[in-house]
C-alpha cells in the first residue's frame, strides 16, 4: 500500500504485493487491499464495505470489525 499527502487530502493506493496479508473482516489472505490503523481489509471487503447500506444487516457486523482495528490500533 501506498499513501501519499496531496493538497491535505491522503489517498490511499491499492497495490498488489508479494505477500498475501489476511483480511480482518474475512480472514482471506490476499495480495491486494489496504492497512487501516494497524489492520488489513482486502479489495473485496473494502468494496462491500463500500456498497452496504445502513439498514443492512451486515452494517453492523462491518461496524463492530471496524471498531475493532481502531481499538487495537
């Protein structure tokens, strides 16, 4: 993962690596994603973090894992 500072803002590039990390959310172990405070998410999890709806059931779920990471970060 790369992160660079542009006008304030942090973007956050994904790349793939040569070491597949595992994905806090899933468990995975994948080669693409992002670290966030500490812990992986993967591509796939990031996306349907991305795409869930607040009424979602799995909102809640993404939430607590969320929390999580910030925690232990």
């Amino acid at each position: 993962m790369s992160i660079r500072n542009l006008s304030r803002r942090q973007v956050i590039i994904l790349t793939v690596v040569d070491k597949l990390n595992e994905c806090h959310i899933c468990n995975e172990r994948t080669g693409l994603g992002i670290w966030l405070v500490g812990g992986y998410i993967c591509s796939s999890c990031l996306e349907e973090i991305s795409n869930t709806e607040v009424q979602d059931p799995k909102y809640d779920y993404f939430i607590f894992k969320l929390k999580e990471l910030w925690l232990t970060g």
